[in-house]
C-alpha cells in the first residue's frame, strides 16, 4: 500500500506548498537542482508507483538545504589519526555508560549472541560508538541530510540519491512521516545509526511486536546490529585483531589499502609480521597500520575485523569498536 502522500501526515500542508512550489525553497541561498528533484520524483512513480507531485512538493518545499551536512561531510572524524580518534570514544564515561547499558538489556543482548554469534560486548559498542547507548541519534532532519547530499553533494551524489529513494521507501513500508526522523549528517538513523537501505536490508523485528523500530525499541536496534553482522559474514567464537611486531625489511610489502584480509597469517609471519596472539596459520589475514603519538602501532586484523567495518568503512571506526568492546568486557 502507498502511503506517499504528504495529505496523509499533514492535511494542510498540501495546498500551502503546492502553491509556493518551484519558489520558496530555491529562493537564495539553495544550491539544489530543481529539475533533477523533479525528475527524481517522476522516477519514484514510474518505479515504484508513488505520487510524483508529493514527492515534488516534499523535497522543494517542506525538506531544506543544509550547508552545514556538506561541511560535516567534507571533514568527518575517520580522517583524523588514530591517536586522536581514539580518545573520542574510549573514555571512562563511555565505558562505564556502556555497562549500565549491558546490565539493563543483558537478557536480549544473549539472545542475540544466541541468535546470530555477535557478543554482547560488540553489540554494546557498536551502540556506544554510533549514539552514546542511544542518547544522541543526531540532529538533522534525514529528510534533509539526503536531499541535500543528493542535489547538492556531487562527489556520492548518486549514493546518497539511492539512499534517497530507499528512505521514501522505508517510510512507506513502515510507516512514519518522512519529515520526523532526526538523524547524523549522512543520513543514518535510529538507536544503531543504520542508513535507509541498510535498515531496509537488516532491520528485524527482534520483540516481535510487528514493527521494525530502531528508534524505540532497543531489542529491535541490539538484534538489528546482529543481523547485520551476520549477514556480512560474522564468525562466532573467531578473534578479531591482534597486535604484532614487524621484523626485517619485507613485511612493508603488505601493507594494503583494501580492508580486506586477503593475505593469510602464514604468509604475515614468513615476512617478518608476527601476531602476539596465537592464530591459526591458514586464517586470512591483514596487516594494519595505526598512527600513535610515538610512532606506527602494528595489528593483524582478521575476517571479524572486516565485518565491523562493512558497518563504517574505517579500520579506525572498526578498532574504536574493538577496544571500547574489550574495556567494557574487561571491566564488567
């Protein structure tokens, strides 16, 4: 059933905006494309059978151009060094907020290790990381995060217009007003900060009350950051990261830009790389540079490792993750 109709969450809005379309929004200071909105918004019908005018109306009238996303956009934190990076998120009041969190929701956060092979320890960081444990979601409207880096950002312009599509999409299938949700400057949303094609593809309904709620519903939001996980591939029980030592001249040679673990820790070890850590020779393996104040910290990350990261595509995210995960689970 469609429900893309702005009539239907806001009866007066229709006759005000139709009549000011095409010239409040792009008075100014606007750098979006109205023809390009417009010819998105046919293709919202034409695809998906959506009413095209209230698409029109929704992204030129009620949603807004935000300077301040393109700003955020163009310097996030994961350009930052590892050991500034670090310090923004392994803090004491992180972690011991993180605890409370475990203790509170212990019971559902077993049922999901139980369910898909996450720890609670992850989970809990994913959570803490992303929204301090669901205190701070963001504070942009997502309405206006994803019009504006979709016709104003070129850079992930078609990104961010697909994830555009899918947030009209999931509002639809879900049903809530699509001007509500505050979010991150990207556009991700809820409790896990999931982006609208992720939370279209993982959510679940993990209370089983017939809604998939990462807003309110912390079993929904725990049990979705499972499933995801999951689906990307995550090994119960496998380590994620070790340190190493790097001997001789040859273990520069893998050092890699892809995330991926592609080498194995039988050939890290042959080039003078050695794991702290016992590992099974055949896992697959990477070597990973990380910037500290005295010098360059060296790990092995490991295939859970690469899953974090298919959450945010930083190996600094993903050990952010790691070490806040460890503390919590150290200390608890």
């Amino acid at each position: 059933m469609n429900i893309i109709n702005i009539s239907s969450w806001r009866p007066a809005l229709v006759l005000v905006t139709l009549a000011l379309a095409g010239c409040a929004s792009f008075a100014g200071d606007d750098p979006g494309d109205p023809a390009a909105m417009r010819a998105f918004a046919q293709t919202m019908a034409d695809r998906h059978g959506m009413d095209a005018a209230a698409i029109e109306t929704l992204l030129l009238d009620e949603a807004e151009h935000q300077q301040g996303i393109i700003d955020a956009i163009s310097d996030p934190a994961e350009a930052l060094p590892w050991y500034r990076y670090r310090p923004i998120f392994l803090t004491d009041e992180r972690i011991e907020a993180g605890l409370d969190y475990w203790d509170t929701h212990a019971e559902i956060l077993d049922q999901v290790e139980a369910t898909y092979g996450v720890p609670p320890h992850i989970v809990v960081a994913i959570i803490g990381v992303e929204t301090r444990y669901g205190r701070y979601r963001g504070r942009h409207r997502v309405l206006d995060a994803l019009r504006t880096l979709a016709f104003a950002y070129p850079p992930r312009a078609d990104f961010f217009r697909s994830e555009l599509e899918a947030f009209l999409l999931l509002a639809d299938e879900e049903r809530f007003d699509p001007t509500a949700p505050l979010g991150s400057y990207a556009g991700a949303m809820g409790v896990p900060q999931f982006i609208s094609s992720s939370y279209r593809a993982y959510a679940v309904d993990f209370d089983g009350n017939g809604r998939r709620d990462l807003f309110s519903e912390p079993a929904d939001a725990m049990g979705s950051v499972g499933n995801y996980f999951a689906r990307h591939g995550w090994e119960a029980g496998a380590p994620i990261a070790t340190r190493a030592e790097v001997t001789g001249n040859r273990w520069s040679e893998y050092q890699r830009d892809d995330l991926k673990p592609v080498d194995t820790v039988a050939e890290l070890e042959a080039a003078g790389i050695t794991p702290r850590a016992p590992l099974s020779g055949a896992q697959p393996a990477r070597l990973l540079e990380l910037e500290t104040e005295t010098g360059q910290a060296h790990w092995i990350t490991l295939n859970n490792f690469y899953v974090i990261t298919r959450y945010n595509h930083s190996p600094l995210y993903a050990m952010a993750v790691l070490q806040l995960g460890e503390a919590m689970r150290e200390a608890r």
